[in-house]
C-alpha cells in the first residue's frame, strides 16, 4: 500500500514537473489570466481545426470538349493535368464532364450561364462568348492570376479573351485552315498543290472523273462545311470583310460574297463532295479521308493528329500534304491570307473566387497547362499549334514529322490572317448560317443570293439590337 502511495506521489510530482516545462516557452502564463488570454490553447485548437477542414473533401468539374477517337491525345495531356493539381490539392475531386464541341457552346455552356450554375472550368470560345459572359459578371478575372504565375505576356495574343483590358480566358492553341492531300494520289496522276483556284477546279474535275470523291464532306454540323465557305469568300470579298459585318460597314449582300457562296454551290452541283453529306457527322469526315475514299479534305491544322503511331490516320503517315486555299482571280485583298486564331481555350465561373480553395485549383490548372512542355507536348501529340510564345530553335528541334514541318511551311508563307467569322459575328448571325443557310445551300433549298439576304436580315437586326 505504501509502495503504491509513493508510486502515485512521484508521478504527481514527475507530472508537475512536465507541466511547469510546458509552460516555460516564449510566453509565461499567469494563473490569474483569463481563458481567452491563454493564447498557446487556442491556438493549438485553430490548427487542429483549420488541418480538419483543409482535408475535408470538395469537388470542381471541368468541361472539356476532347471527345471522340481523334481528340485522345488532347484529353490525355488534360487528365495529366488534372491528376497534377488533385495531387497537390488535398481533398480535391476532379470530375470531368466531356461534351461536344457545338452542343457545349450554343446550348449547355449558355443554359448554365443563363441560370448562373456553370462548371467551375469550361472550354471557353473567345470572341465573342467571352466577352458577352465577362460583360454579365460570368466569368473569373485571370489577370490578378497571370501576373502572380508571371505568363501574362507569354501567349501570342489574348484579344479574343481580354474584355475592358481584362483577361478572362486562356487560349489553349492556335490553329490554322487549309486542305490536307492525299500525296501518294497525287503523284500517281501526275497532280501538284494548285498554285490558283483554277487549277484547283482542274484538280476536282480529274478526281471526280477518275471515279474517286475529291472532297470529304459531313454537314450535319454547320462549322465543318463552313470552313470551306468562309475561306472561299474571304479570297473573293477579302479577308477582312467579315469583320465589317458587325459594323455595318459591309453587307453579306456583296456581290463578291455572293461569289464565294457560288464557288461552293458550284463544287456541289458538280458533285466534288461525298454524297449524303448533310447526314454525315464530322468523324466521318475524317474517315473518308484517311480510307482513301476522298483525295481532299479541307480541315484545320489540329487534323494532322490523326495521322500519328496508334491513330485512325496511321496508314497514311507520309502520304498526306497540306495546301493553303489557292488565289482567285480579280480577288479582293491578300490572296494568301490564311484562316489563323487563338479563339479557343478555357474559361472560369466567376464564382471560384469566393472558394479560397477552388480558386488555388484553377491557378494550379493554370500553372500546370499553360506552360512550354505542355505547348510543346500539345503540338507533337497532337498537331495543335502552341497559343504561347515558344523560342523558334525549340520549335524546330520538336517539330519531327514531315506534316507538320509543310504545314508550319505554309502558315509561314502566308502573309496574314484573319479570324473565322464566328469570331466576327454576333451569335444569332452564327446560328443562321451554320444551323440553316449553309445546309440549304448544300442541299440546293436556297440560291446564293437568298442566302445572303436572309444573312443581312438578321445581320442587321443583331446590330441594331447592339446600339
């Protein structure tokens, strides 16, 4: 009993003893302060409590438009990013929500802005969405961000995402817009890259003859036939006409974009392009082309993805060219002018800004995708041309394809460039021609002279309502 009474004694003692060390820190505390003015306590309890929220778990979705069997590499470097920023986000759940490009911009993305509930990061079209969505208070201020990561003047231009000197949307690449070739065809007819639309037409005629479709077509989707129509326009009108559309200055009425609307109402009625076309979707483009079924395809830069190891175009790696469209003849402006933006990239809900920690994600995202590595990995994976200003020994020590290298040959032989004219264009004009005008065109409904005035109607009321 003893033994045990002294047992307790000294570990009473022994016990004192370990307190008074406890309390001999930076700060002595008196007996006779209060519960509040004993500050080490409460401080150790915020920790505590602060770590246990900091692990508590929080999600963030990221609308991405990488979908189909062509776009895996882009989905791929985008999942290698988001497994970055989870790792080093604790709690964080990334989902991401894959939609098609023309659904997500023309009715998920404006539905969710409409209702104010939009994902916290979505692909983000440039001008004018970015704009419209910045002027409604919808979109996260990045410059703050960009200044802190120290890459606000590291991409080659962020107009279309800058609103009252105001960044609110990163361009993830930049593309181009010309016709990729069948070159193993063309040397076996004798045929070269036209030099002038003439030839061209000659090209067309000697295919089409020759029992093989010269244009691969799928015009389900208005954007992908328009390409081609935008393009043949802006030879004839010129290339900075579309942007006069807005304004007023210019009509859709001109006769020489009338010609233009011709020139593919002609290529039609000749039966230069894949019949059932306004039944095809743009996968099946991309198919016509690499079975050999069609010699030309007129798509952007981005295509030359697909013909890599391990994808859908394998069996055409080095037998496919790339031309720009050829100069027409009395043609208005630069003849080499070449369809060339950075109109689409990501954006983000203004709303991240009030979640301290969402906000640290997207600049995480940020930080973690917009950089030379990325870029890099962005064009040799996937053809998409870098939207960040890259040193040009770089670029060329990365540049290993033969494609790739005749496609950065003619972007670089062009001698300027022009926005496609949903970039011009109010949305309303976009919808009238790429969801009615150009597959009546196509499906021989309207003539080009119809088309342009049910343009200029609608033209013209979308900018009176701009006033």
């Amino acid at each position: 009993m003893k033994k045990s009474l002294m047992l307790l004694v000294s570990l009473l003692v022994l016990t004192s003893l370990l307190l008074s060390a406890c309390g001999g820190g930076s700060k002595q505390t008196s007996s006779s302060q209060t519960t509040e003015e004993q500050t080490p306590p409460q401080t150790t309890e915020q920790t505590g409590t602060e770590e246990k929220k900091s692990a508590e778990p929080f999600e963030i979705t990221i609308r991405h438009t990488q979908v189909g069997a062509d776009k895996q590499k882009r989905l791929a470097i985008l999942t290698d990013v988001v497994k970055k920023v989870e790792a080093d986000v604790e709690g964080l759940t990334i989902n991401l929500d894959g939609v098609d490009s023309d659904v997500n911009r023309k009715e998920k993305l404006r539905g969710e802005m409409a209702a104010g509930n939009p994902p916290e990061i979505f692909d983000l079209f440039g001008s004018p969405d970015s704009k419209v969505y910045a002027k409604e208070g919808k979109l996260l201020d990045l410059t703050p961000i960009l200044d802190e990561l120290g890459i606000k003047d590291k991409f080659t231009s962020l107009a279309p995402f800058t609103y009252e000197g105001k960044i609110y949307g990163l361009p993830i690449g930049g593309s181009g817009e010309g016709f990729f070739y069948n070159k193993e065809y063309f040397q076996q007819k004798g045929l070269k890259p036209p030099t002038t639309m003439a030839e061209l037409d000659n090209i067309l005629d000697t295919i089409k003859k020759d029992g093989k479709v010269p244009l691969a077509a799928a015009s389900k989707a208005g954007w992908v036939p328009l390409m081609l129509t935008n393009h043949l326009w802006s030879r004839y009108a010129g290339p900075d006409i579309t942007a006069k559309f807005a304004t007023g200055e210019a009509k859709w009425t001109d006769p020489n974009v009338i010609k233009g609307f011709a020139k593919h109402q002609e290529w039609v009625d000749k039966g230069y392009f894949k019949k059932g076309e306004l039944g095809f979707e743009y996968g099946e483009y991309t198919t016509q082309f690499t079975s050999g079924e069609a010699i030309l395809m007129y798509d952007g830069t981005w295509k030359s993805s697909v013909f890599k190891p391990g994808q859908s175009g394998e069996g055409m790696i080095g037998k496919v060219g790339f031309f720009n469209m050829p100069p027409v003849e009395g043609g208005i402006g630069d003849q080499t002018a070449l369809m060339r933006d950075v109109n689409n990239g990501y954006g983000f809900s203004a709303a991240v800004a009030d979640d301290p920690r969402k906000l640290e994600a997207v600049k995480l995202f940020i930080k973690y995708l917009y950089n030379e590595d990325m870029q890099i990995r962005g064009l040799v994976e996937d053809g998409v041309l870098p939207s960040m200003k890259l040193d040009e020994a770089t670029l060329n020590a990365n540049i290993t394809d033969d494609l790739m290298k005749e496609i950065v040959a003619v972007l670089n032989s062009a001698q300027s460039s022009f926005p496609a004219f949903d970039a011009l264009v109010q949305a309303d004009v976009t919808t009238e021609i790429s969801n009615i005008q150009i597959q009546k065109l196509i499906g021989k409904q309207t003539t080009p002279e119809k088309m342009a005035e049910a343009l200029q109607k609608v033209q013209d009321e979308a900018n009176a309502a701009a006033e």
